[in-house]
C-alpha cells in the first residue's frame, strides 16, 4: 500500500503543480499581455501611455473646436449686429442729407425774397442795412439782386464797404 500512496500523493502533487504552473502562466500572460521580454512591456506601457495623451489631445481638441465654434457664432451675431446699425446710420444720413437739402432750399428762397426786398429799397437805405450786415450776406444779397439794382446799392455805399463787398461777391462759394 505504500507503493500505491505514493503515486497518489505523487500525481496530487504533480497536479497541484500544473494547476499552480498555469495559474501563474495566465497571471503573468494578463499582466504582461504576453510579452516576454522587458522591453517589449515597456514599448507597450509607452503605446499605452501615447494613446492616452491622445485621446487626451482629442478630448482638448474637441473643447477648442466648441469654443472657437461659439466664439464664431458671437462675433457672426455681432457682424449682424454692426451690419444692422450701419445700415439704420445710413438711413439717418439719407434724412439728415434730405433735411440739410430742405433747409438749403429754404435759406436760398428766404435770400432771393430778402434780396428782392432791397432791389426796391431806396439804394441810400438799402447801402445803410447791407452796411450792417454780416460780409457774407452782404454778398449773398447782392448776388441775387438784379444788376443793376446792385449797382445802385453799391454806388451808395462807402468805397471800403464796396471794396470789402465786391471781393466777398467774387469769390463766393457755389453751392
């Protein structure tokens, strides 16, 4: 009987062994993800790292592209917005420049009816109030006088006053 223990205990033995060979064989297969060199467990431990750092870049990716996305969209809005505000200005600047051109034609009606009262002033009183006028009016006056009215006027006045006049008058501006 002892011979027939033995081999028992032996195949126990050589069984528990096995066991413990492939316990370890599966163990060290998980963990060095059946490599067998150092080596080729370091280059796989960098390949696992590189592509966390990746996907991590990704993920940072990713983040940027949705704050450069909004970003775009606010400055679009505020490009509408500008678009917008210049185009009410220019709407103003239409009226404005229709209502300068209504006052224009206003002032220009006022002058030609001031004018045409002094045409038939007596010229001694007419040279009087144009004498007290402001230069340019003076001028703007005469020039929308009939000639020879004006001439009248400005014979009447003093020769500084028709000198200072007759220079205002050649140089007006057109408008």
């Amino acid at each position: 009987m002892k011979n027939l223990l033995k081999p028992a205990v032996l195949l126990t033995a050589v069984a528990i062994f096995f066991y413990s060979c492939l316990t370890l064989q599966a163990a060290d297969t998980t963990d060095s993800n059946e490599f067998s060199s150092v080596e080729e467990r370091r280059l796989q431990s960098v390949i696992i790292q590189e592509r966390a750092n990746i996907r991590k870049e990704r993920l940072e990716m990713d983040m940027k592209k949705k704050e450069l996305k909004t970003l775009a969209e606010g400055v679009d809005k505020k490009l509408t917005e500008i678009d917008n505000k210049l185009e009410q200005l220019n709407v103003l600047q239409k009226k404005i420049e229709l209502l300068l051109e209504e006052k224009s034609a206003e002032e220009k009606k006022r002058l030609q009816d001031l004018a045409k009262i002094y045409e038939k002033m007596n010229p001694a009183k007419a040279s009087l109030a144009l004498a007290g006028l402001d230069q340019q009016l003076a001028a703007d006056l005469l020039a929308n006088m009939k000639v020879k009215s004006a001439a009248k006027i400005l014979d009447q006045s003093t020769k500084l006053k028709t000198t200072q006049l007759s220079t205002t008058f050649s140089t007006l501006q057109l408008e």
